[in-house]
C-alpha cells in the first residue's frame, strides 16, 4: 500500500432538506424508474429490489465508458433507501477517477412534509476530490429537481 492510499480520508456529501410533500409521494419518486429519470439520469434495469443491480450512463472520461454501476443495498419502504454507487477508471486522475461509494436516502415525516435526508459516503481524498466538488453541486441540483417533481403530485 502506497503513503497516499495510507493517509487517505474518506469524505461524505450529506444533504438534509424538508419537502412539502408526503412521504409516500417521494417514495414514488426515489422508487419509480420514470420518475428517476426525471430528476437524476435514467436507470437501466432498475427496481426497488434489495440485491438488483442496475446502471446509469453519464459523460465518459478517458478510460471510463460513463458507466455507473449499482446495486440496491436496502430497501424500508418510505424510510430508507440505499444503493452502491460504482464507476470511473484507476487510469483517471480528475473527472472519473475510480469511485466506489454509496447513497442513501432517509425519510421521516415532519409536520412541514419530509425531511429528505441523502448521504453519498465514501469518497476517497484526494483520488475523489473532483468528484467530490462536482457531486456535491450536482446532489443539490437533484434535490431541486426531486421537490420539483414530488410537487406535481407522481
């Protein structure tokens, strides 16, 4: 193991907004692959189904084909939702570098609607830092984009 892999950290993006809109309506949307593909990137093979793996396509870099693969970890209908978030290259040193990380959403009811709570843990310093800056406006732009849809009552 080199001193860089030794002394590296592990950063967390961490989003915690409160929606006006039900639980169960926001469920729908982290749930339903059409709605997904509205207010992230449209999943290939996906279902709510702890164990399934699926994909989603971004912009590739160098080595990276744009691939990211996943693979649902935990599934508490209307509470929590997790799923592996996995791509990039070993050859790439900014944009799509190597990523090995997880999201999870959590969910709980308040009196203004739901706190939506996502975590996308696991980025590695400084091999991630790239996607880590990127990510990190990109998760809020989602969420926007997440109350946006939720709103139109899915």
């Amino acid at each position: 193991m080199s001193a860089a892999e030794l002394n590296a950290e592990t950063k967390d993006i961490v989003i915690d907004e409160v929606f006006p809109h039900a639980v169960e309506v926001i469920w729908k949307a982290l749930t339903s692959a059409q709605l997904i593909a509205r207010w992230l990137m449209p999943p290939t093979g996906f279902e709510a189904v702890e164990g399934n793996t699926f994909t989603f396509k971004t912009n590739p870099a160098g080595a990276w084909d744009g691939t990211i693969h996943c693979r649902v970890l935990e599934v508490v209908t209307n509470r929590r939702f997790s799923y592996a978030w996995k791509g990039g290259d070993e050859g790439n040193t900014a944009y799509g570098s190597a990523l090995d990380t997880v999201v999870t959403w959590s969910l709980t009811p308040v009196e203004a609607g739901t706190r939506v709570r996502v975590v996308h843990s696991g980025f590695v310093t400084p091999k991630n830092d790239a996607a880590y800056r990127n990510m990190s406006d990109g998760w809020v732009k989602v969420l926007q984009r997440l109350d946006a849809i939720s709103g139109e009552g899915t």
